[in-house]
C-alpha cells in the first residue's frame, strides 16, 4: 500500500526539503491531488520544521467541506512530529 511517493528530496544552503506527492486519507478516494512538504531549516536555537499540504482536484470534489478536518489531522500528526523530535517521544 502506498501512501505518498517522494518527488524531491534536497539540501540547499543548510536547509532540508522533503516533498510527497500523496493524497491521504479520504483525499486518496476523491482522486484529489496533494504535495506534503516538510522543510528544516537551521536557526541559532536549534532548527525549524515547516510543514504545508496543498491539495487540489476538481470543483465537484467538494474539497472545501474537507479542508477543515483533513487540517485539524495534519496538525495533529505534525504536532506528534514536532514533540518526537524535541523530547523523544510523540505523546
């Protein structure tokens, strides 16, 4: 099972990017197409990680009823993200 395909991954000035091609969850069954993107970047206290998800499809999708769930989850998993990488556990 596939859940995202990387389509780039790079190191630009001390800066990481990794970017998905990867309609998730219920977007997969709508035939939406989305881009995850996480890039690190280096600052004086540590680093910064940066998330965005763009989606797109077509207008009978109904993809702004979704937007507001498919969010609250990506936040959610970022936020587990974020804590497992500065205390070492997602909880």
């Amino acid at each position: 099972m596939e859940h995202g395909r990387t389509i780039l991954a790079m190191e630009r000035d001390g800066a990481y990017t990794l970017r998905l091609d990867a309609a998730l969850g219920p977007l997969q069954a709508a035939g939406a197409q989305g881009v995850l993107t996480f890039t690190i970047t280096p600052e004086a206290s540590g680093a910064r990680l940066r998330m965005s998800y763009r989606v797109s499809g077509e207008p009978g999708l109904g993809l702004e009823a979704m937007a507001a769930p498919v969010n609250a989850v990506m936040m959610e998993q970022f936020g587990r993200l974020s804590r497992l990488v500065t205390t070492g556990s997602p909880d």
